[in-house]
C-alpha cells in the first residue's frame, strides 16, 4: 500500500474541507430556496442575474417545483441542489442524502425551462447542473424544450433528470454549438427521458461544427424520447457535430434505449460523426429496443454528409431495433465511409482510443447486430416488411470487420443498392447465422457497387430467397463458409468474369462460384451449431479425432497494411497441429470462415472439447414503452455463443 493511503482520516477530511471551502472563498455562493433565513433568493433567475460569473447557485429541494422559465447569458455558473442551511453540501454529497430540485416550464409562454446562450465570441463560459430535475418545458416552435444552449463553452450534466419536455427540435436538450468549441458532457447518473419532438431530436440534438457531445459515464440514459415527424428519437447528429457515445446505459438498458422516431429511432446523423465504443468491459455500449416508422430502427444516416467518416464504430452492441427498412442501420446516398471494428494502418477511426475504448471482457459479447425486425409498425398488427438488418442505400463506403449478425428478421440480412458514388462494401471476418429472411441472405445489386466477403460463416439461416448471396458489378467472396444446406446456391453474380474473386470457400451446394478445386461442396463441422457455435471443430469425437473441413484450408494473408484476427480477435494464421498441414502444400495455414482454430498441441488432452454453455447476457429492462410492449418476447437477447 502506499504511504499516503497511511495517513490518518482526520487529515484527509480536514483538507478536503479546507479545499472545498478555498473553493467556496473565490467564488460566491447564493442560496435559493423558500422560507427566509439562509435562503437569500426566492427564485432561481434572482440569484442568476445577481450572480457574477464563476459563483454557485445552491438551490433547496422545497418539495415542489420552482415553475421558472431560465435565462443564463455569458455567465460562467454551477447550479446544483443543496439546502440554504448548508454552506458546501460536503456531508449530504458524501452520504448521497441530497435529493434533486426540480425546475419546471410547465404554464407561462413558450420557451426552454433553461436557456444558456453567449454573446461574445472570444468568452466560452461553463454551466454545470448537478442534482436537478428539469421537466415540463414546452417551447413550440423553439429549440430545446428542456435544455437550449447556443453558443460556445461547457455545458455539464452530473445527477441531472431532463424528462417530459417538448420542442419542435431537441425536446430534451438542444445543444448548438456557433464557431469556437462547445462541448456537451452527459456526466454520471444523468437521464435524458421522455421528451418529444415534433420534428427532430427527441431526446438530445447537437448541432454545428465543433459542437461535440460526450456520453461515457455510467448510470446514464438516454431513453424513451420520440421525434415524431423526422430524425433522431434519442440522439440527433447534424451540421458536422461529433457525439461520443461509449456509455454502459442504465442497469441493463443500452445508453440509446426505446426510442422512436420517423428515421433513426436511436441515432439519427445528417452531416454528423457517431463515434461509437465501449468503455466498461462488462457493460458493452448498446444502441437496443428502438423504433422506427421509415427507416434506421437503430442509426439512421440521411442526406449529404460533411464529415468523414459519418459513423466509427467498435465493441458495440445494435439489438432489438425496428424499422420497415434497416432495423439496425439505414445509410442513404451521399454517406461517407461507415467504418465498423476496421483496424488497418492508417485506420480513420484511431480517435476511438483516445476517447477510452476499451475491448469486451470474455463473456461479453460485442460487435453484434442482433434480433431486430424490419417491420412496419404503423399498421395494426405491425406488418413485416422486405427491409433489411443493415440497408445502405447508394452509400460511399462500408467497412465492417469482426460483425455478428444473428437472429434478425427481414427481408435480407444486409442489402446494397448501388447509386453514382461508386460505393465500397467490405465484411471480413464476419458470422451471419440464425437469420430470417424472405428474399435472399444478402443481396448486392447496382451497376457500380463492389462488394467483397472475406472469411466469414454463413450458416442456418432461414432464406425463403432461391439463393444465399446475389450480386452485380464487382464481387470478391473468399475463405468463406456457406453452409445453408445441398439444396440452395450459394450465389448469384451477373456482373463481368473478370470482375469476380472467388477462392478458399465452402459451400453445401457450390452453385454460382467459380469452378475451382479451391471451392469444395460440403459441410463443415461446427462445435455445436445448435446452441450457436459455429467454430470450426478440432478434437477428439467419441474417441475419434474429427478435423472439419476448413481447417487449415487456405494460404495466409500477407502484408504490412493487415490485421489478421478473426471475429474473437484472435490470431489468425495459426496451425492446429502437425496434422493439418498437408506435406505437399505446407502454406496452408488458414481456416475457412469467421473464427480461426487455436488448438496446436496436445490434441488428446482436449478430447472433451465440444459444446460450449450459453453464456450469461443480462437480463433485460422491463420497462417499455407502449409502441413495443406487445413486442418484447419477440425480440431476443444476443447469442450465447460466439
């Protein structure tokens, strides 16, 4: 231990307090609260416009709401809940005795419950709300219903509630940054819940260049909110803003839950940057149980994009979500590149790191795009639709590595239109499995898409389609598993011979690859398929030692500008024994599919080794809003196994 965790407690404590009350000497503190005595002010804007920039406003909880409608101007100020009798709410902070004091917009003209707004470009100022509930703001035609701010600076939310507001853009909390630097930060225990927007931005909206939001704490929640008429039922991201999403949620609710809007239930971005990450190892960022009526259940990207890329993306989790097209995530024309766990030399998403991402645990499922549904709920009953899990639409770029598409409903699991950008689609190291679709498992269609798949699984789907993959233009599909069955082709291309890659791929029926020895018709074996484990089997089977087809199949990848891990972010490349190199071709070192074998030495001692126990998810939220509560047993947790 170290020496300074030695000193006696009265120490610490003393110079905490004398700290706090060093803090409490620079800067002035004005008590607001009912009652007289130590409650200088009666309201909370008194003590705004008597306060000089930097000062505290501690206002009491008097039980009921002070109904006030906030002005904030150039003022640098911490507003926090904390009883007049208190001069540094010291003990009630430490023993989370302080309950939050409520500010109300409810009657009087329309306007924001708190408005922050400054006047002079060279003056950021920094507003900190600690310990508040902000409710019942109805601005109208106006901006933020709860929470306005326009200008440059810090705004800072810490145990703060912004619930039940209304606006026709950022019900919530509308956050516009106006040149300099103005940054947003969702601090611990802060909920942004049950705010509706007529148009945009239910819950949070952010806007304008160097506008950034930040959301990595936990116990925060952004949930419940709806965007009736547009985009962004919990997150609204335009105008070349930046939100940093990387927060564990609340309890076992994603940070973006149960939303709804028209576009994008969870996350909608016009000409913004979603970077998207884990920061608990435990507690993976979700994106979960939103809906939406058009398009992007869970992210929805619309219209001309200004930065590049529009979305990074790593340890995630994008579940349970509803739309009539792209459940998970809808892109349409003019998006940048939407990078998904890509790490290459030079990777445009490095920024992630720096923003405290931080890999899953073991245990703990990520990368997932997971049970949702393309339907349409604005009929009754909620009608199924031909949409697709992830739908880019004439999209620039799509770069998705180590993504596990299981258990999502649709007419495709990913479907490609093709528009006048020329648009890249890339999966490498993918599992697509357990999927329902009514047309084909994915589909790849327009003159100018090229589209490429590299050592992914693709298995036990339910395709009602006449083929697995179908493809126009450009096609590179290798070491690749495919195992729908002898009855279904693997693919379909109509493009130029020359424009198609096809090597190192299994497939139960070869129909539509390219005749080579290098694509073999017949099925793997999988360590336990039917509780979802589709690693490639090596070991030991009733005595018998089993070796799948797949294992050691094809050459290895080379190249300074590769990062060769496979879905579990493991080494790829790796010879399972002796055995699995054949004497005449010795550089075959590759597995087929999304995972590769690991299991090199001492084969017998691993003569148990086959199906793997379902590993625990969390339970989920029982809270739910009506538009999906006679939904909720249909929509399934992640995959027990990877």
């Amino acid at each position: 231990m170290k020496r300074f965790a030695q000193r006696p407690l009265v120490f610490v404590v003393a110079t905490a307090a004398m700290s706090l009350f060093a803090t409490a000497a620079s800067a002035a503190r004005l008590a607001v609260g009912p009652g007289g005595g130590n409650c200088t002010y009666s309201t909370i804007q008194a003590a705004i416009d008597a306060a000089a920039s930097g000062d505290t406003i501690a206002v009491a909880d008097s039980g009921s709401a002070y109904n006030e409608k906030l002005t904030i101007t150039d003022k640098s100020l911490t507003i926090s809940s904390c009883p007049c009798y208190n001069p540094v709410c010291l003990y009630d902070t430490t023993h989370n005795t302080l309950t939050n004091a409520t500010i109300s917009g409810s009657g009087g003209s329309n306007a924001p419950v708190i408005r922050i707004v400054t006047t002079n470009a060279n003056n950021p100022i920094t507003v900190a709300l600690d310990r508040l509930t902000i409710q019942d703001g109805h601005s109208g035609s106006t901006d933020g219903g709860g929470i306005s701010f326009n200008g440059i600076g810090t705004l800072n939310l810490t145990r703060t509630n912004v619930t039940s507001n209304t606006a026709d853009y950022g019900a919530g909390i509308n956050f516009k940054g106006t040149g300099a630097d103005a940054t947003l930060n969702i601090n611990h225990d802060t909920f942004i819940t049950y705010n509706t927007a007529a148009t945009s931005g239910g819950g949070i909206r952010v806007e304008g260049y160097n506008a950034v939001l930040n959301m990595n704490a936990p116990n925060t929640w952004v949930a419940f909110n709806t965007a009736t008429g547009g985009l962004g039922g919990g997150l609204e991201v335009i105008n070349a803003a930046i939100a940093n999403v990387g927060s564990p949620g609340y309890l076992s609710g994603g940070i973006i839950y149960e939303n709804t809007a028209s576009k994008g239930g969870g996350v909608g971005l016009n000409g913004g940057l979603l970077n998207l990450y884990t920061t608990d190892p435990q507690h993976p960022v979700a994106i979960d149980n939103n809906t939406a009526y058009v398009s992007g259940g869970g992210i929805d990207i619309d219209g001309p994009t200004v930065l590049t890329p529009a979305l990074c993306a790593e340890n995630y989790r994008i579940t349970n979500n509803i739309a009539k097209q792209g459940s998970a995530l809808y892109a349409i024309s003019s998006t940048k590149t939407l990078w998904f766990d890509k790490h290459v030399n030079g990777f445009v998403c490095d920024q992630l790191a720096s923003l405290g991402s931080v890999p899953c645990a073991g245990g703990q499922q990520c990368s997932i795009v997971h049970g949702n549904i393309a339907e349409n709920v604005a009929v009754a009953p909620p009608a199924a639709t031909d949409g697709a899990a992830i739908e880019l639409e004439g999209a620039n770029g799509f770069q998705a590595d180590r993504m596990d598409w299981r258990n999502n409903t649709g007419g495709y699991a990913l479907k490609i239109v093709g528009g006048t950008d020329y648009p890249v689609a890339e999966l490498d190291n993918c599992l697509i499995a357990d999927n329902t679709t009514s047309h084909e498992l994915i589909s790849s269609i327009g003159d100018n898409v090229s589209f490429a798949v590299s050592n992914c699984t693709l298995a036990h789907n339910s395709i009602s389609g006449p083929r697995v993959l179908t493809a126009q233009h450009i096609l590179s599909f290798n070491y690749t598993i495919v195992d729908q069955g002898a009855s279904l082709p693997a693919l379909s291309f109509s493009g130029n011979a020359s424009d198609f890659d096809n090597l190192y791929n299994i497939a139960g029926n070869t129909t539509g690859m390219a005749a080579s020895p290098y694509n073999i018709q017949t099925t793997p074996t999988f360590f336990d398929a039917n509780n979802g484990d589709y690693r490639l089997f090596y070991g030991y089977r009733n005595g018998a030692l089993v070796k799948s087809t797949g294992v050691d199949y094809a050459p290895p990848f080379t190249g300074d500008n590769v990062d060769d891990h496979d879905l579990r972010n493991a080494p790829r490349d790796q010879t399972v024994s002796n055995r699995g190199v054949r004497p005449s071709r010795p550089w075959r070192l590759r597995d087929a599919g999304h995972r590769g074998s690991h299991l090199r030495r001492h084969v017998r001692r691993r003569s148990g080794f086959g199906a793997v126990s379902p590993l625990p998810v969390g339970e989920r939220t029982a809270a739910r809003s009506p538009i999906g509560a006679d939904r909720v047993a249909t929509r399934s947790a992640p995959a027990a196994n990877w």
